[in-house]
C-alpha cells in the first residue's frame, strides 16, 4: 500500500490589474527563487519558478533515502502444553516509506521437569528427552515449526525399595529445556501488502510435548512440561520524502528584479494585508494546496529608476452642518499637523509629516503601495467632528483613518477630518469707528462670523473729545 504524495504549488506573476488574483491579463515571471519551510523554521525545499511561472514541492529534501528498520514484538509467557495462543502486531505505516521486506523470527522454548524411578532388580541407564514442536503461523507462513531437544541420563541402581524419584534407584532432573529459532524473510508484494497499513497482523502459536523418559527395564516416571515463544518481526523500509501533514510556510526569497511586492493570494482568495509581504502559510493535510499566489507590480516609472507615484490627502475644515460633507461654503483649517505611518511593500516602516495649506488641505505623494494610517492633531480652537473615508477605504475614528491599502499608481483621496466650534467661546474685537444708522464692523473675518453665531457686545463709550 502507497500512499499519494501531497504537493504545494502556486505561481509567481505580473500583477496586471492590481487585484491580488493571478487571472486573465496576468503573465507569469520565471526564475523566481521559492523556498518551503516546516514548522520546526527548518528548509524542507528550494525551487525557482519555471517557465509558466509555476512552483511545487512534494517531498522534503531533508529525508535521507537510507533504508531503515522498524520492530515490532510479541512474547507467549510459559504454559503448560498442550496450548494455542493468539495475538496481533501493528503494520506497517506507509507513511514512514516504502516496505521492502519483513523478517519474522520465531524463537521458542521447550520445559520439562521429568522425574524417574527404576523398579528394575538390575541397574540401568535411563535416558530422559524434554522435545516437542512449537508452530507460528501468520500471513505469508503457513507453518513455521520448531522442534527443539534436550536428553538427560540417569544410571539407576537395582531398586532402592522406595518409589521417590531419589536413593540410588531414582532421579529427579528438574527441569530439562531446549530452544530453537528460526527466521524468514517476506518479499513478494501480496506478503508485503498483508503487513501494511494502519490495522494489525495477526499471529497465532501453539506448543505441543512428546518428552518422555525411557529405560531397558521397569520404570516409574513423572513429567510435567511447558512452552513458551516470541515473535520477533523487522520492518525494512526506504523511508518516505513525500511532504508530512503539517504547517508551512512559502517563503519568497528574492522580489523579481524591475517589480514592487503586491498581494499575495491563497487558493483563489487575496490574503489581507499581503501586501508587501513576502510570506504564505499554509496547512498540509492529505491533498494537494495549489494557488498559493505571489503577485508583483510594475512600478509607474520604468526600471531602472523606479519612482513610487501613490498619494494620500484630504483636508481639515469647520463642518458648521456637522454632516460629514465638506460643503462648498465651508472653510479649511490652516496650520494643522497631519502625519502618516505604515508599511510599504517593501516592508519598510513609513513616517511622514504634512500641515495644512490655507484650505485646510493636505497631501502626502511619493508614496510606495502599502498599508497606512493618517493622524490629525486635533486643532486647539476646535473639537473634534465628523472622519470621512477617501476614495481607498479603510477605518475612520477619532482624528484618525486606519487600514488604508493604497496600491501601484494610485490616488486616495478626501480622507476629510470635520470640526466643530466649541461652544462659549468668546472672541475680542475692536471697532474702527461708529457711525450712527450703520451696521458695526469687525475684524472677526467674514467666514468665521457666518460660523459662529453668538451675541455681539460692544461698548460705546469712548474717550472724551477734548
């Protein structure tokens, strides 16, 4: 019984459309170094990408094809015979290799405690045997029998007058032994198929006496016996390289000369935050894991020079309707403190700083694909509002928007932070002068009066004309 050889593959391509996915449109990149690693960080296989820009591993490099033994055991403890016995051995585990041949050795162990007692007027030599058969029996041995013997002799004198197995007329031998073994050797496929698996193989003994004790004249004897056997059965084998079930990781070692990291997918689904990441895990049970997809980006300028042409912005301004829309009438926040961090595709920790222009905008360019967060620094005039998500995605919370993926060449934009103005603020002013029946004026600004509706007080009193 073999069993099938699980593979890990997956491609390497030109992420054309930016997706994650390799699909139509797509072309393969080839050469590209891939290793496998196991869970113990060990490097189990080391490939590069073929022409179709395809990869697989199916055995692990760091098996030695040396053969190798397994053994399994049994004992049959001494019992009087006549006796058969029954008992099982686990086969042999395909997944350790290929079996090439089982060796069986049956070895056993005849006892028999013989007493003997002369009757006979005349002396004699009386000669004791401790022999039987032990006999195995399991697939492929049909009967594997042993035969073993031992002999004792006793000369008895004539009679002693007294039937006690002692004097000079009897003998008690004790126990009398003898042991064989033999081995056999399994190689035919239909024997080798019956000890592999996941079952058991059975294996049956029995033990049988024909010891006895003998002399030319009269004799009294008295014997008890008893047998007992092991098994002992050796797997040889090649061990198998095929890939174990298991954790590994797909370690892309070296990014394809002229290309930006993009996604990687797995099984036909785009891994989250793959993006510059170099790394696909994957479990391995008892079918194949193909798909496991490293997808790679053209940069906006053509190589050598490879500019990053990515940008973020959006702006700070005074949501007076608090709704989230930066509404044409509604102003920008100058001097406010944005910063931006992340990771871009090549794995590189990204800070950036920016303040805001007049209008309350600012913009971060020059930007690698990658994933990033934007923090305001909440102005002190002002409380916090309304976050509004750019055109990219990802989390808005308070004075920050979090998980913006930005991919090759593109322009996330309106990633807008909303304020409010605090209420009972005061503000100081002065007045150029007062003419009677005119509205008064201030320097307040007349976009910053439209927004901050309150009571207007204002002293008339001025210093005496002398």
């Amino acid at each position: 019984m073999m069993l099938t050889a699980s593979v890990i593959s997956g491609y390497v391509y030109h992420d054309a459309n930016g997706d994650g996915l390799y699909g139509s449109g797509d072309s393969p990149i080839a050469g590209s170094p891939i290793q496998l690693v196991n869970s113990a960080k060990m490097v189990v296989g080391s490939t590069t990408t073929n022409a179709s820009g395809q990869y697989q591993f199916s055995s692990d490099s760091t098996v030695q094809l040396t053969p190798t033994t397994s053994t399994q055991a049994l004992s049959f403890p001494a019992t009087p015979t006549n006796f058969t016995r029954s008992a099982t051995i686990s086969q042999f585990d395909p997944s350790l290799g290929t079996l090439t041949s089982v060796d069986v050795t049956f070895s056993g162990k005849l006892a028999s405690q013989i007493k003997v007692e002369s009757r006979d007027g005349t002396p004699m030599t009386v000669i004791g045997h401790a022999e039987g058969t032990l006999v195995t029996q399991a697939p492929g041995i049909a009967d594997l029998t042993l035969r073993p013997t031992s002999t004792v002799t006793f000369p008895a004198a004539a009679y002693d007058g007294l039937s006690d197995f002692g004097g000079t007329s009897g003998k008690d031998f004790g126990e009398v032994s003898a042991n064989e073994s033999k081995t056999v050797t399994l190689t035919t496929p239909s024997d080798l198929a019956a000890y592999t698996g996941t079952g058991t193989v059975p294996f049956s003994v029995g033990a049988a006496s024909s010891s006895a004790a003998a002399g030319p004249g009269n004799l009294l004897t008295e014997i008890s016996s008893t047998g007992e056997a092991t098994v002992d059965v050796v797997y040889h084998y090649l061990p198998q390289s095929d890939l174990r079930p298991g954790r590994y990781s797909i370690v892309q070692t070296t990014q394809p000369a002229g290309y930006l990291q993009g996604s990687n997918s797995r099984g036909g689904a785009v891994l989250p935050k793959s993006a510059g990441v170099d790394t696909i895990a994957v479990t391995l049970a008892d079918s194949d894991l193909s798909d496991n997809n490293f997808g790679e980006l053209l940069p906006a300028v053509a190589a050598p020079v490879q500019q990053p042409s990515s940008r973020l912005s959006g702006s700070v301004y005074l949501d007076a309707n608090n709704n989230g829309v930066r509404d044409p009438k509604e102003f920008g926040i100058a001097t406010v403190n944005v910063t931006l961090r992340g990771r871009d595709n090549s794995n590189r920790a990204v800070m950036l700083s920016a303040t805001t222009d007049a209008n309350g905008v600012y913009e971060f360019n020059g930007l690698r694909p990658g994933q990033y967060m934007i923090t305001e620094a909440q102005p002190g005039s002002f409380r916090s509002g309304r976050e509004t998500i750019g055109s990219q995605g990802g989390q808005a919370s308070k004075n920050r928007f979090s998980r913006i993926v930005l991919r090759d060449n593109t322009q996330g934009i309106n990633y807008n932070f909303g304020e409010q103005a605090r209420p009972n603020c005061s503000l100081a002013t002065t007045l150029s002068r007062v003419d009677r029946g005119l509205p008064l004026r201030s320097n307040l600004g007349p976009n910053l009066q439209r927004y901050l509706p309150g009571l207007v007080v204002y002293n008339t009193q001025h210093p005496r004309r002398r």
